[in-house]
C-alpha cells in the first residue's frame, strides 16, 4: 500500500523543511548532481511531483520555460508557492499520485524521491503515466535515496528497476553512490556529445 498522506501532513507539521533541503550539504550537492545530469540546458516544459518546499523547483525554474510541480501535502504546496512566487513561468498545484497527473505534455519529468513511497502498483500507473506524458524527445530523471525507509512500499533499486522495465527507454546516464542512484532516460538516444558532433 501507498503511503498515507496523512505521513506527508505530519512532516510538514510545523516545519517548512523536513529533510532539511536548505541545510545539509547532502541536499546542496545532490541538487548540484541533479542539475548537472540534465542532459541539456534548457527545456520546454518540465513536470516536477513531489515538489515538498521548492527547493529543487527553483533550480529547475531557471532551466526551462514552464514548470508545474505538485505535492500531496497541502502545507508543502504552500511553502512551494511561496518559494516560486518571483517566477512567473511557475504553477503548483496539490496533487496525488497517481490518481491526479497533469494533461500537459513535458519534454523534462523529474521523479525526484517519491518512487518509493508508492506501492508497485501505483508506481506502474505512474511509470504509464509519465510515459503517455513525454514528448516525442522527452526525458525522465529519476534520483532516490538508496538506505531503506521504515514503512515505504519499496526501495530505491526496486523503483529504478520497474522504471527501467517498464519505460523502456534508452538510459543516458547513471550515477550512483552508496546514499543515492540518479538516472535519465530519454526518447532522444543521442549522447550530449553526439548531439554536439564530438563523436
């Protein structure tokens, strides 16, 4: 079973980071990691879910022409609004997964640290979901805490393999550590270098 929202709603209970996304050198220099995989440097539009505060979402703000983000917490949709006030370009809206996915099409989806709080079955609608959502030359990058959680359906390897699976699309990159595994998949096959005539 899917995690409650109920979890969510108690995270941001009186607090506006929960994962300390502002505070820890762990969390700057994934986002750093993150924004440096992406294989180009700007995008039409990108679908970020579980947003939480914004914090990845204003690095994402300057890559792109239209953002939306979304989280279940109504309390995180607050703080993410208030984050992303200054950009114009930017919607977030309270959503959940994967009952409530946007009818936009996105040349960027990032799934950033959610996937294994989805159980295997939600994680699959989300997987067709984000399939039917990418544009002809869309991409999806995929980052997740390796250590087990206490009480989430799944865990990282799990998530990435389904996605792997499933998907079926050409992986561009691969970037993994002993906390977290990174990877972007791509409908567009060419390497950043191929594309740029080095190779």
């Amino acid at each position: 079973m899917s995690v409650e929202d109920r979890y969510f709603n108690g995270l941001f209970s009186g607090n506006d980071d929960p994962w300390a996304f502002r505070q820890r050198w762990y969390e700057q220099r994934k986002r750093a990691i993150t924004l440096a995989a992406l294989p180009r440097p700007h995008y039409r539009a990108i679908f970020e879910p579980g947003c939480a505060n914004g914090e990845l979402s204003a690095e994402l703000a300057n890559r792109c022409s239209r953002l939306v983000c979304c989280d279940t917490a109504g309390a995180a949709v607050k703080l993410a609004q208030t984050r992303l006030s200054l950009f114009e370009h930017v919607e977030v809206r309270q959503n959940r997964l994967p009952g409530h996915w946007p009818e936009e099409k996105f040349d960027l989806i990032v799934f950033s640290e959610i996937g294994y709080y989805l159980d295997r079955q939600d994680l699959t609608e989300v997987i067709r979901h984000i399939s039917n959502s990418l544009t002809a030359d869309g991409q999806l990058l995929a980052c997740h805490w390796r250590p087990p959680i206490e009480g989430c359906p799944l865990n990282a390897r799990q998530v990435h393999d389904q996605i792997h699976e499933q998907l079926a699309l050409p992986r561009l990159v691969l970037h993994q550590e002993a906390d977290f595994i990174l990877e972007v998949w791509s409908r567009e096959p060419r390497s950043v270098a191929a594309l740029e005539g080095l190779r």
